[in-house]
C-alpha cells in the first residue's frame, strides 16, 4: 500500500533551493581562493560564475575599456564581481525583492 500511496497519491515535491549567501575569490588562472558560501553550493557553480566573470573582465579589456566593478540584478540574486589583478572577488546575495531603480 505504501508503493501506491508514496507514487500515485502523494507525488513529491521538489526540494526548494536556497538562494546563496557569501563570496568568493578566483584567481587569474580560474582556480577558486577562498570562498564563504555553504558547502552545499557545488563548486562547479562557483567555477562557472567565476569563468564567466573573469571573461567579462577580460572582454572588457580587449576592448580597451576599464571595468573594475561588475554588477548583476536577477529576479532573487544581485551579483557583484570585482577585479583583482586579473581575478576577481565575487559577493552573491540574496535579494527579497526585485526593484528596477536599484
């Protein structure tokens, strides 16, 4: 009976994600320093967000422009990279709600 009720009666719920809260440090290599996220949030993820950070930074160098401060608004996360000697430090931090003017 329990078979019939766990799969058909009551279907499960997807576990809810948790936004993160913390930063980190990447090198110019893309190799992670220090980090202050909960160990939950895969490290995959962090080199991820850090490759595409320091992408943007290095774009923006070829181009000739300078950018010292990256700053992304999503619907639930504000992320703020900032460039160090061609790393960056990353503050991911959860947003209660999202506000066009910010």
């Amino acid at each position: 009976m329990s078979f019939i009720t766990q799969f058909f009666i009551k279907p499960k719920k997807p576990a809810l994600i948790q936004v993160p809260a913390g930063s980190f440090t990447i090198d110019r290599t893309g190799q992670i320093v220090t980090s202050t996220l909960p160990h939950s949030f895969q490290t995959a993820h962090l080199l991820a967000i850090g490759q595409q950070v320091l992408a943007a930074f290095r774009s923006a160098e070829h181009a000739e422009m300078r950018l010292g401060e990256l700053v992304i608004h999503y619907p639930k996360l504000k992320l703020v990279a900032c460039e160090q000697r061609g790393g960056a430090f990353v503050l991911l931090t959860p947003q209660k709600g999202y506000a066009r003017n910010q």
